[in-house]
C-alpha cells in the first residue's frame, strides 16, 4: 500500500524543496514585482486606450444575375455576370487605394495634441481649436511637430523649434518642409494653449490599415456577411473610419456600374450611328434593285403577269382561229368561184362581211335568173361580172385581214413571251429582294434592339443600388481593446516573479559546485549519513561536551545514524576522506570523536595524512612521535604514540609523526593492519583521518582495515564532476561501505531533520 504513494510523496518533497530554494530569495521577488508593478503603473498613465469600433456589411450575391447589370442593357445575355463572394469583397475593402481615398476624406494628415504631464491628448472632431489644411509636405516636414497658439479673433502664433510665426487665419504659411493654411476650429473658443502638430503619411497609414490595422472577415464561413473592424484611441474617429470607408465603398461600386452602364450607352449610340448608315444604304439597294427590274410587290406583279399572259394566250389563240377561218374561206374561194360564200364566222369584220353578204345576195339572184334565163343574159352577165369582181374584193379584203391578224398574232406572240419572261424572273427577282429584306430587316431589328436597350440603359442610370447593405451601423465598445488593465498587471506580476527565478534558475545551472545535498546522492547513490552546518566566525570550531548548539546536536544526528544506516555491520574503524584538500575532513574527525567520547566511549584519532597532518595543529596538541616511528621502527610500543586529548579523557589521538619521503608505499606497510587490531581490541571506536582520494590513493591502502568510509562533500566548494569519484569508488568498491556527509551547509539551504516534536535546521552552505 506503501509502494504507490512514496512517488507522490517524493514529488511533494521536491516541490518543498524547490519552493523553499526559490523563497529564501523571497525579498528579490517582493523587489521585482514591485518595480514592474510601478513600470505597468506608468505605462498605463502614459498609453491611450484603445476602443474596437466594428460594423457589419452584408454583401449582395450576383449568382442570379442581381448585380451590377441588373435591369440593364445586355443583362438578358448573360454576358457580365460576376459571381461576387465576401472573400472578393473583404480584399476590396481592404485595398490601400479604397483606404487612402477614407483617410484623405477625413483630412488624417493631421493631428492635433494637447500637451499633457506623462501623455500628449489626442484631439479630434469638435474638440479641435483649431483646423490645418496641408498643401505640401516633405520628408523632413514629417519629423516636425510645430505648435499654433491661438492670439486673438484673427491671428495665431507658430512655433517650430527655433522659429516664431504670428500670421493670420486662412494665410498660406510656407516654411521649411510643409506648407499649410490655418483656420479657426469648433472649439476655437473653448481652448485655451497651444496645439501640438504632427503631419502623417497617408500612404504609410493606408498600408498599416491594410496590413494590421483593418480587420475584416466572415460573420460565419462561407457567408455574404463580413465584419469589419478596427481598434483607435478616439472612438469617434474610428466611427468616421468605418463609415467613410464604406460610403466611399459603395459610391465606387455605384460609379462602376454608372461608369458600365455610361460606356453601354455610348457603344450603343457608336453602333446605331452605323446601323443607322449601314441601314440607310441597304434601304437604298432595295430601292435600287425594285427601279431597276420595276416591280414594287413581287407576288401581286407576278400573279398579274400570270394573267395577262393568259389574257394574251387566249387572245393569241382566237386570232390564230381567225387565220384559220380566213384561209378556209381564201381556198374555198379559189375552188368554188361563184358559189355562196360561207359567213365570216367568228371573223368580225364589217367589210367582208357586208361583201360577203352583197356577193351570196347577188349570187343568189343570179342562180334566180339562170332558172329562167340563159348565161348569156346581159342581165345574167351583169351579175357575173358584178360576182367576179365582189370575188375580187372578197379576196383581196381577205388578204387584208389576214396580214392584220398575222401582225396581231406576232404582237400577241411578243407580249405573251415578254410577260412569260417576267413570270420566269420573278424567283430571282423574289430572291434578291428577299435577300435584301433579310438584310434589312437584321439591321433593323438590330436597331431597335439597341434602341430599347439603350433607353433601359438610361433609366438604370437613376436606380442603381450600392452593392453592400449595412446590417450594423459602425460603433465602438465601451472598454478599451487595449491595455488590458488586469493583463498588464497580471504580466507586471508574472514578469517580477519570472525574471528572478531565472536569475536564481541560471546561477544553480551556470554553478558547477554542489549545493544540494539531494544532488550528491542523486549524481552518485551513495547515502548521506548527515549534513553538518556552516560555523560562522564567532563560534569555535570545535564542539563542547554539553554544548546544545546546532552543530553539536547534527553531530548527535549523524552519530545515530552510524548504527542505523550501516545495517547493524560493524562501525568500529572508520576512515575519514575527501575528493580534494579544504574539504572538512579533520575538523569532522575531530567532532566525531568528540561525540562519541562524550556517551563514554574510547575513541582514538589517527593521523593517516602523511603529506600535510592538521589533526594535532587544531586540536592544539603537539607529539614528538608518531605513525610513522611505529611502522620504521620494530621495537616502538603503541603506547607511546597515544595522545590525550586534554577535554575528553575517553578521546586520544595518534599524530603521524614525522613526513615520510614515500608516503604512499608507507601506507602499505603490514605493520599497520596490526596497529589497528591492536587499537579496535583498546578501543571502542578509531577513527582514521586521511588524505583526499582525489588527489593520492592513501586512502584505497587503508580501505581493507575499515568497517565504514566517510567521504565528506563540502557546501559551494566540491565540485559537481568530482562526484564522479565518489560514483567511481562505489562501483569499483574501492572503500569499505562508503556514507556521503554534507558539509558547510548554510541557512538558506534549511533542512529540518526533527525527532521527538523537535527539530534542529541544518544550515546548507559555507564559506
């Protein structure tokens, strides 16, 4: 049940440990907050709010045709239909020149300040005392900032840098970098100072709107409503913004379709000037063509021709038969002279017919008389002669008529041919009339056509519409966009507490030394058997033997836990050593035996530093023999080289004696594995205080004659890479059962270690 909640346990642990690391600089953290605190403070005094003025457009759909070239000319052939979408219209209105046109109607190329303690004040509208109309300006007019002070009703006075000006309303002032008028403003009489100038490049604030500063996107995703918005210090402003900008927005729009619809009534009228011609010369050739095969109406001439031809077929035919009867009647006078005459039949002709006529008459009297009378008869011969010569007559008036019939047979022949021949005519002469018809009427329809939309066209032109709809009329909201009072101080905040935890993060990263006692067994595995805490300079190094300080009582700690952390194993020899010199071995030595002689127990101190002995020095004891008599010399007694330690009758000392030339083949003497037998049968407790392992390998010599090694790791001073010995040693078992003691630890790197409701705070850091 233990085993799932020690993890949590260790990471409340750490969490502890990292915030109390953090909050032993909590003075830095009150300091830095507060500074940036101020610093918000004063950014706030010193920023103008910032208001988000929006609106809403709804753009109208040209799909069915509703747009631009609705009820106008050529809308009916499909042929300018735009497909216009919100993404077509948000870059519209976002376009520099659409921008640039908004701020140019607003006169934006100047503003006016009124001077203030941390901030100038923006004015505008009818706030501003006076107006300035800008004629020209320069790069270096840009960088100006001129004042005008108003004097009386008439004139104003001008400061630039250097330069005083008193000049009259409405005069055109010229002076280096700009040329401006100046007149009175709505609150001319209502403000009393200066005016603070500052000429603006309307490019460069056409392309900040367009880039950043105009926002404009879809209400909803594929959606012909947009909104457009923009955040300004003077909600007013951004106000007339919006507005302008969609006004000047839909005029354009309104002028392109004016401007369509004005060059459609131009190209028509252009194409009815040549209609116009073009028809004229096709009526001409109609009329042309009708003069010259004479006809007017191609169907009534022909079925009119039709009838006279026939009206001549018959006339023909009835003379033809008047021919015939002719020569019936010429060769029945040629065979039979003097018989009856047969009548002219269908031949009206009043001569012959009257001859004809006398001559049956008399004939008839004649054949009348030859009854009764001889041919002889003179009378009889009279009539003969009479019917000869009417024979005569009769013939040749025959003749007569027959050459009349035979030229009015050639006429009749003539016309019926002639009016034959118009009948033959008359599909070409239909053809090339409808031919030109056909033209004609094209042309004219044509006209008409453009006649018609020329007119609907023109009435367009007083009903065009805009293309966008305001949904909502721009207008701003009552808290500013920015600065986020709450933010900037929630940043001041977080940046005064940020900054020095990363110097405190930085400086632990950067420090190469240790200073955690968590990261010596962390970096190694080694266990810690305690910590000892930093001994400030008007406390003595060396512990008393009742003495309640807190260096005493964490040497009482570490001396429990030599039982306890050794698992019950011996702990009777204990070596003493360090990575480098400077570490804190002798003075732990020193204490420890300290504490341990102070239960009763006989403890020894040896001094195995060969090289550089400290152990007597700072005991302030002195020996004229030592270690090294004992291990050149066979006959010197162990006794000899005992010690007292003055203040503990149970602590005694051994010194080194003198410094041998070959320190480190003296360390393997055999002699020496005596020497502690002999001691562990006197004593309790003998504590053997070496040289640095990580500078000579006395230490490894002496590690077979241990039961326990204390490495000790100094506060601010071991290096981190040295640990790496001590990792080493571990692996390699290099010292007998190695324990880790964290020395010189200060204050700030407080631990508590507490029994019994009592807790001693081990000071984590040294000098």
């Amino acid at each position: 049940m233990n085993t799932p909640t020690q993890p949590k346990k260790n990471m409340q642990e750490n969490l502890i440990e990292i915030g109390q690391k953090y909050l032993k600089y909590w003075y830095f953290f009150v300091i830095s907050i507060g500074f940036f605190g101020f610093a918000a403070y004063l950014y706030l005094q010193t920023t103008s709010p910032r208001y988000k003025v929006s609106s809403t457009l709804l753009v109208q759909d040209d799909k069915k045709g509703n747009g631009e070239l609705k009820e106008s000319a050529f809308s009916d052939l499909n042929m300018f239909r735009t497909d216009r979408k919100a993404d077509n219209e948000i870059e519209a209105l976002r376009s520099r020149d659409l921008v640039f046109k908004t701020l140019k109607s607003l006169s934006l190329e100047v503003s006016y300040y009124k001077k203030g303690l941390l901030k100038d004040l923006e004015l505008y509208g009818n706030a501003v005392p006076i107006k300035v109309r800008l004629i020209a300006v320069n790069a270096a007019g840009y960088s100006k900032k001129p004042q005008i002070k108003p004097l009386n009703d008439t004139q104003f006075v001008l400061n630039d840098k250097d330069r005083r000006l008193v000049a009259s309303y409405g005069e055109t002032i010229q002076q280096p970098g700009y040329k401006i008028i100046v007149s009175k403003g709505p609150a001319i009489n209502k403000y009393q100072g200066s005016v603070l100038i500052n000429f603006k490049d309307l490019y460069k604030m056409a392309e900040a709107y367009n880039i950043a500063g105009l926002t404009i996107m879809p209400v909803v995703k594929e959606a012909n409503t947009i909104k457009i918005s923009l955040s300004d210090n003077i909600p007013q402003r951004g106000i007339d913004i919006l507005t302008v900008l969609i006004d000047t927005y839909n005029k354009e729009n309104v002028v392109k379709k004016n401007m369509i619809a004005v060059n459609t009534i131009n190209f028509i009228d252009n194409r009815l000037k040549y209609l116009s011609e073009d028809l004229s010369v096709v009526e001409h050739d109609v009329e042309n063509y009708k003069q010259d095969n004479m006809v007017t109406d191609v169907g009534m001439e022909a079925q009119m021709n039709v009838t006279k031809s026939g009206e001549y077929i018959q006339m023909l035919a009835n003379t033809n038969v008047q021919l015939s009867v002719l020569a019936s009647l010429e060769r029945y006078l040629k065979n039979n002279s003097l018989n009856l005459v047969p009548s002219s039949l269908s031949i009206n002709n009043l001569t012959l017919n009257e001859l004809t006529s006398k001559f049956n008459v008399i004939q008839q009297e004649r054949t009348r008389m030859l009854r009764t009378s001889e041919e002889g008869n003179p009378l009889v011969q009279n009539l003969t002669a009479q019917l000869i010569s009417l024979k005569a007559n009769i013939q040749e008036n025959l003749q007569n008529i027959k050459r009349g019939l035979i030229i009015e047979r050639n006429n009749l022949q003539a016309m019926n041919s002639r009016f034959n021949s118009k009948i033959r005519m008359v599909p070409a002469v239909e053809r090339g009339i409808q031919e030109r018809n056909r033209e004609q009427s094209v042309k004219a329809s044509l006209y008409k056509y453009l006649l018609q939309k020329r007119e609907e066209t023109t009435l367009s032109l007083s009903g065009t519409l805009p293309t966008s709809q305001i949904i909502d009329r721009p207008a701003y909201s009552s808290l500013p966009v920015w600065p986020k009072q709450e933010l900037i101080y929630l940043g001041a905040c977080f940046i005064g507490c940020l900054l020095p935890g990363l110097v405190i993060y930085g400086r632990s990263v950067l420090n190469n030394k240790v200073t955690d006692v968590n990261e010596i067994q962390l970096l190694t595995g080694v266990p810690v058997l305690g910590v000892v805490n930093h001994i400030k300079k008007n406390e003595t190094a060396l512990i008393e033997r009742n003495s309640r300080s807190t260096t005493s009582e964490l040497f009482r700690y570490i001396r429990s836990n030599l039982h306890f952390m050794n698992s019950g194993m011996p702990d009777q020899v204990m070596l003493i050593t360090s990575c480098m010199k400077s570490e804190g071995k002798t003075f732990f030595a020193i204490n420890l035996g300290i504490t341990l002689a102070s239960v009763n127990k006989r403890v020894v101190l040896l001094e195995f530093d060969m090289r550089e002995p400290q152990l007597l020095n700072k005991m302030q004891l002195s020996s004229k023999t030592g270690i090294t008599d004992y291990l050149l010399r066979a006959d010197f007694p162990l006794d000899q080289l005992l010690a007292n330690s003055r203040k503990y009758h149970d602590l005694l000392v051994v010194d080194c004696g003198p410094v041998p030339e070959n320190p480190a083949e003296l360390m393997m003497h055999p002699k020496i594995g005596q020497m502690v037998e002999e001691l562990k049968a006197r004593f309790d407790y003998v504590i053997i205080d070496t040289a640095p392992v990580g500078q000579v390998a006395d230490a490894f010599s002496l590690s077979p004659y241990t039961d326990l090694s204390i490495y000790l790791v100094r506060y601010n001073y071991t290096d981190k890479l040295q640990l790496n010995i001590l990792k080493d040693i571990l692996y390699y078992k290099k010292l007998t059962n190695p324990l880790v003691v964290f020395n010189d630890a200060k204050p700030e790197n407080n631990k508590m270690y507490g029994y019994g409701g009592y807790g001693y705070g081990l000071e984590l850091s040294r000098n």
